[in-house]
C-alpha cells in the first residue's frame, strides 16, 4: 500500500490513538498533520514521524482556529483530501456516580445532580467538533475527491452506565457518519467510522485500573461482556485503518461504522 498522494489533517492527534494512526498512515507514505489543542503533544509525536508530519495547534472548537490551521496544512503539503475525526472525549460533570438509580443513597451524583454544562461540554466536543472541522476541510476535496473516517465508539451501539451525555454523543457521531457519506457521495468522498471497543488510554486508564494497578470492578464487567477476554491494543485498530485509507482495498465502502471490539458488540450476555 502506497498512500503518497494523500494530505491526511487528524485532529485530536495529541492522544494516544490518534498519534498511532498519524505513524501508521506516514509509515506508508502519507503526510500528516497533527492537530491538537494541546501543540506540545502533538509537535511530540510528530517529530518522532519526521519530515512527512506536522503538528499544528487548533481548537477544534473555534471555527477560526480550524481556518488557521488549514492554512498552514495547505501552505506546507497542499490541500487535504483525507480527514480523521479524533477529536472527543468525555467530561466528568456529565458522568455519574451510580449505574443505576439508587434514590436513598446520599452523596452521590446521580442523574439529577449532573451539570448542563458538562453535557453541552461533551456533545460539543464530540459532534460540533466533527461538524466544524469537517466543514472546513471537506471544501479541499469536493471537486477532486476524498476519504473521511470518524471515531465512534461502542457505546453508539448500546449506551454504557454512567455517561449519558458521552453516549449519545457517540450514537450522533455514527449517524453523522452515515449522513456524511450520503451527502458526499456524487462528490467521491468516501465517510466512514471506526468504533473501538475497550482500549486503555490516558482519558480513561483511572477509570479500568486501581492506583496500585488491580483492575476495577468496570474492568471487571467489560472483559466478562467481552469474548476474547481483554482489552484491546491500538496496533488492533491499525489494520481497518489502512484498509479505509486504502482506495483501492475500500473505494466502494461508504457509511458504514466498523466496530474494532473483540466481539463486545456481538455479544447479548449469554
């Protein structure tokens, strides 16, 4: 696979996965533009990828910011005509304490308690970022083609106890994706979604593992409702990447949202 024709911008490129698809894809010739609001992170890793690879600061959130960032990918590799959606996260002000409703306990934040800010928080960061930034750069691809992937998640699938906001955001993102694809269909440009299962990363290793490094009970219920028992690692996600990215293997794969999940989507329960 040779992807030297691609100009690839990945918001979100500061993280853990994100930085991984941003070496995958140079590795096979692409150049990359990391972008995160958070320059230190990204400019690490990308002066670990070399030559082919910028870090650029955006906020992908102010739409200016998006602009500005697009202008120095432009100015440095040309026009993009491949987009990562990696931008997102959760927050804790949209997050409760309890599972499920446990109206005598006290002290614990439940459903009531949760902030309008915090779930305005995440919806932004996962939906308004991928409609901004994809705004943006979409306008390089309309008349020459293009290939956009979004990062979903498994709780598009089935929603997980204690993040409401996070979960549905998710389910918009693979409706987003779908949308998308339809949209930009007689434009040849390809939409597509990558929904991990379980994977460890700094937004939610304190959530899987104790301070002295025992799982948690979380842990515990996400390997039992998972079929190959553990938690994915991210060069598992690397193959579907490459496969979207490559035109020639996916050119007639479109809407869809592929789930990378040790079969955790696959499985009722029993």
């Amino acid at each position: 696979m040779k992807l030297s024709d691609k100009v690839i911008a990945i918001t979100g490129a500061g993280g853990v996965i994100c930085s991984a698809f941003a070496k995958a894809l140079a590795e096979k010739g692409a150049k990359v533009a990391l972008l995160d609001i958070n320059e230190e992170a990204a400019k690490k890793y990308a002066d670990e990828i070399g030559e082919n690879a910028l870090a650029v600061k955006c906020n992908c959130l102010d739409k200016q910011s998006i602009i500005d960032a697009k202008k120095i990918i432009n100015g440095k590799f040309g026009k993009v005509n491949f987009l990562i959606n990696g931008a997102g996260g959760n927050n804790p002000r949209a997050s409760t304490d309890n599972e499920i409703m446990t109206p005598d306990l006290e002290g614990v934040k439940d459903f009531f308690a949760l902030e309008e800010s915090g779930l305005k928080f995440v919806f932004d960061l996962n939906i308004t970022s991928a409609f901004l930034v994809t705004q943006v750069f979409a306008v390089d691809m309309v008349k020459t083609g293009g290939n956009i992937i979004n990062i979903s998640s498994m709780n598009a699938y089935r929603p997980l106890t204690k993040i409401p906001a996070y979960s549905a955001a998710k389910a918009g993102i693979s409706n987003f994706t779908q949308w998308l694809a339809v949209h930009f269909a007689p434009c040849n440009i390809r939409c597509n979604a990558i929904a991990p299962g379980f994977f460890v990363t700094n937004q939610n290793r304190n959530l899987l593992f104790n301070e002295d490094g025992t799982p948690t009970a979380r842990t515990g219920k996400i390997l039992a409702a998972t079929p190959m028992k553990k938690f994915g690692e991210i060069s598992d996600l690397i193959g579907t990447l490459l496969w979207l990215a490559d035109d020639n293997a996916s050119g007639f794969v479109t809407g869809t949202v592929i789930p990378v999940d040790g079969g955790f989507s696959a499985y009722s329960g029993v």
